[in-house]
C-alpha cells in the first residue's frame, strides 16, 4: 500500500529506543563449572569490569567453598548512555567433589524460582508497572580443556539444564590446547551433544526464518567456542590490548584469531 502523506511510522523506532534507554536493560548470566577454569575471569572480561566476585580485602579473592552454592552478584553498568542491570550468578564448588551426584539440583532449583517468581508477579490483578526481571537468560558452561571429550558430568548437566535455559558451553583455557586438539575436542563434543540429543543455544526449533537459520547455523558450527580469559592489558605493537602474558608471546583475547572470545560475546550481547 503507497502513502500519499506522511504518517510517521518510522518515528516509532526512536519512541521505542527513547523509552527502553529510559528504563535500561537487565541481563542475568549465569556461569558454571568447576574451580579454577576461570569462571570470574571470563565474566569480567565479557564486561570489561570487575564485575565477578568481589574481595573482601583489596587484592585478595575470596576463598570458595566447596560445596554447590549459589552466589548473585548486582551491578548497573553504563556505555555511552546505555544502562545495564547486571546480575552475575556464580556457582561455586559445582563438580569439585568425589561424589558429584545431584550436584545440579541447587542450580535446577534457582532457575525455577525465579521462572515462579516472575511468574506470580504476572499474574497478579494490579502488577508492577515493570516487573523486576530474576530470570536466568543464559547459563555460560565451561568444558575443561581435557582434549578427549566430555565427562559423563558434563552430557548429565547439560542434559537437565537445557531443558529448561539457554545453556552456552564453552571451552576454558583454550591456550592450553594445540589448534588441532582444539579443532578435534570441538568435533568430539559436537558428536556427544548430538548423540545424547542436548540441544544448546541457539536451538533450531526457535529459528523463525531462513536468515534466522542462516546466522545461527554458523554460531552452532563453531560451539562450544574455544575461549580465554583475562582481565589485564598489555601493550601490543603500541597499543593496549586484554591478554595473557607467555614466555612465548601475548594471548590477545579479542583477536579472533587467538581465540574465540569475541564470537561468545556477539552471541551474549
């Protein structure tokens, strides 16, 4: 249908981003895997802030415990005029036992809460005129970079979890593989994700068009992403760049040609 007038829809696209830069975004991620894969570092590396786990001395961690607890942390981060609620949900102790059996059940538990939580905000006959948002959005996996393939603990997790959130897996401390053990523990874990029908993030049965499944048939190709963490800068070639200092060299984090890094973070942002 021809206008013969101006009408101004097209006005429409500034109202919406006038009222959402107003209101600001909230996102809620979730990271889980075992001690020392780098979970905190990854986080505020995604952020650019420290974001993860605060200390409760300045320059000392705090010591984590060894049993699965649930550990949330706020932050309103700010880009440019851009508000972001942020709401980190560490799992600490997840798979550090002997005996790691239901270790997922406190992580099953938070997630459906907060679906009822929100839920009985909704349904209620004079609501909120904007509903504080708990819910987990996506649950970021890190894979030990054994090289082999995934533990029975891990197919297990992600088996219960996707069912019920977006599950990301991903590779922690790729630096520690050969791009060949690399390409190979990609190919094993897309292999075991589709033996044991564990659908991750973006699922096929949500891509509502051919461009959808165009895009998202390329990120399914290259999960789980072979990340690296770090949350110092280095000087590279004069400029300051996020890495890890080796004898060898510098891993640059946002060089995609170093590591995947960069992929994870146009898929969560």
């Amino acid at each position: 249908c021809q206008l013969f007038g101006y009408v101004g829809i097209e006005a429409v696209l500034d109202q919406m981003k006038i009222k959402t830069m107003k209101t600001g975004f909230e996102f809620n991620i979730m990271v889980v895997g075992q001690s020392g894969l780098g979970k905190s570092t990854m986080v505020n590396t995604l952020f650019k802030s420290k974001v993860s786990r605060k200390a409760s001395q300045p320059g000392q961690e705090e010591r984590i415990p060894k049993t699965v607890q649930l550990q949330s942390i706020t932050h309103v981060i700010e880009e440019k005029g851009v508000k972001m609620k942020l709401t980190v949900t560490d799992t600490p102790g997840f798979g550090d036992q002997i005996n790691n059996e239901n270790c997922w059940d406190p992580i099953i538990k938070y997630i459906n809460e907060q679906y009822e939580r929100y839920l009985r905000e909704e349904i209620l006959i004079t609501r909120k005129r904007k509903i504080p948002d708990t819910r987990v959005h996506g649950c970021v996996y890190f894979v030990p970079p054994t090289g082999h393939w995934l533990r029975p603990l891990d197919l297990e997790f992600m088996r219960r979890l996707s069912k019920i959130v977006n599950v990301v897996p991903v590779i922690a401390k790729a630096d520690t593989l050969t791009l060949e053990e690399r390409a190979e523990f990609k190919q094993r874990i897309q292999e075991d994700l589709k033996t044991h029908a564990i659908s991750v993030y973006p699922q096929e049965d949500f891509d509502q068009d051919p461009d959808d499944r165009a895009l998202n048939d390329r990120i399914r190709e290259k999960i789980p992403f072979a990340v690296v963490g770090a949350d110092q800068e280095h000087q590279v070639n004069g400029k300051r760049v996020l890495g890890r200092k080796t004898k060898w060299g510098i891993i640059e984090v946002e060089n995609p040609a170093h590591c995947e890094f960069p992929l994870l973070r146009d898929l969560l942002i």
